[in-house]
C-alpha cells in the first residue's frame, strides 16, 4: 500500500495558518480537493513548498490529462468513537489516456479553494500510459486518503 506524504505545513493550514493574518484552512468536504499528475522531473521540498506553484512540472495538459487535475469526487469525512480514529476518503481517482498517452511518477493532492498543498503520493517508477490505457488511484476502501487516530481515553 502506498502512503500519502504531507506537505510540512498542512498541519498548521488544517486549523487556519500560523499566524492570526492566514484564514487559509482545508475544508475536506466543502474545498475543491484535486489530484495532480506529475512527471519525474518533479522535486519536493516538503518543509517549504506550501500552494499548488510551489510544485512544477505537471503532466502537460492533453493525451487524457487536464492540468490542474482530478477533482475528488464524493468526499466524505467519518469519526469512529470506538477506534477514537477519523477517516477522509473519497472516490477513486481516475484518468484515461488517449492519442500520445502520458507518463506520471507521482499524484499531488491540492486543495485549490484556498489553494494548499496537502501531500504526495510516489507511484515508486514511472508509470506510461498508452492511449486507451486507464490509471486509477485505488483509495484504501477502510483508511482512506489518510487518517488520523487520538488517543483513547
């Protein structure tokens, strides 16, 4: 299973910012939550890179690709009481190459409402789509995109 990495600074940007002057916050449920396709010439700075221009070189827009991305559909944010653990998922994302296919190596999860990165998802190689061929990010059917567990009491 791979395992979606955080952008440093989502942490502060889930409850507001780090200052009283950000009001950027994510909403799961109401914000535009996109996944970006990106090619391997792509580089993280995790503890920087905080909005969407932060991270260049998308997949070029065509051949089945939009740029800006796949917008998550269905979004859904579920609290089990018993496992003090709170879930967001969403439908699985999925693009369908056509004339000169595309080639990807990771998925960048964006909120794009007030535009803040939320993490990365490594494919571990670079995955070439020919036309007619389908990539689909399979989202674990019990955890999510991610998850977050409190401690019990």
């Amino acid at each position: 299973m791979a395992t979606l990495q955080f952008f440093g600074k989502i942490g502060a940007n889930i409850f507001g910012g780090e200052t009283g002057a950000e009001s950027e916050k994510v909403d799961w449920i109401t914000d535009t939550i996109k996944v970006q396709l990106h090619t391997a010439a792509t580089s993280f700075a995790y503890d920087t890179d905080e909005v969407a221009a932060d991270v260049i070189n998308e997949v070029a827009n065509g051949n089945g690709y939009t740029t800006g991305g796949y917008t998550l559909l269905s979004p859904t944010v579920t609290y089990s009481g018993t496992g003090n653990t709170t879930v967001l998922d969403a439908a699985d994302p999925t693009w369908t190459a056509s004339g000169a296919g595309f080639s990807a190596s990771d998925a960048v999860f964006v909120d794009t409402t007030p535009d803040l990165l939320i993490g990365t998802l490594a494919f571990g190689s670079t995955i070439t789509l020919a036309s007619g061929d389908t990539l689909t990010i399979n989202i674990d059917a019990t955890n999510g995109v991610f998850y977050v567990t409190a401690p019990g009491s």
